[in-house]
C-alpha cells in the first residue's frame, strides 16, 4: 500500500489543523494504522494509532483529549484531527500503516510499521 500524507502547515497556538493520509494500492481496512512525528533534533514519536477493526484507539498522553484519529473507508483515507495545538506539536507528522498480527491491538512503535507516507510539516506559532 502507498500512503500520501497531506493537510500540514502553520497555525496558531489554540488552533486545530487536520492531517489526511490516503492509501492507495491496497483496501486501508487491510491495516492497523498510526500516526508519529519527529522534532527536529528529536526521535521520531508516537502519536496515535487505531486498530484493524477500526474501533479502538491509542494516544499517546500529551495529545490525549487534542487529537483524534480516525478513518474512511470509502474514501481510503486515515486522519489526524488536532485541536488546541500548542508549539510543541510542532513536528514532522507521518502515517504508517502495518499488516496486523493482531485484529484488536493498536500500534504504538514504529519499528511495527511497514509503510509509511512522506510526511507533513505542522508549525504551531505562539
């Protein structure tokens, strides 16, 4: 599966931004899916990821209550709805998809994931 990533830019702290990933090559309800991001200077992180079956999710804990992720089917895509941004989500954001081991478990480390998209840049101003 091929994922393109899209929706990043720059936006104010308090403001709300909506990252997209559409898959192309393979159904996205074949894959658990994630999103990550990477500081500069900084390993690459854990965001959010949803499992096989699409209802459960996982956050990591500075995003948790901010951010939401979720996914079309119809449309093939997986997204990242962020609320209340503040600079330090600044980041390079990326989605990952992986070929499931397990149908209920969400995903939390990118060494998992086989494929990836290119990435999106979010700059948060204050």
């Amino acid at each position: 599966v091929d994922l393109i990533d899209s929706g990043g830019g720059l936006v104010q702290a308090g403001g709300s931004l909506r990252l997209s990933c559409k898959a192309s090559g393979q159904p996205i309800n074949n894959y658990a899916l994630g999103w990550f991001r990477q500081a500069p200077g900084k390993e690459r992180e854990f965001v959010a990821a949803i499992n096989w079956g699409g209802v459960r999710t996982y956050y990591t804990d500075s995003v948790k209550g901010r951010f939401t992720i979720s996914r079309d089917l119809a449309k093939n895509s997986m997204y990242l709805q962020m609320n209340s941004l503040k600079p330090e989500d600044t980041a390079v954001y990326y989605c990952a998809a992986k070929d499931p081991l397990d149908i209920v478990v969400t995903y939390t480390d990118d060494r998992e994931y086989e494929h990836w998209g290119q990435g999106s840049q979010v700059t948060v101003s204050s």
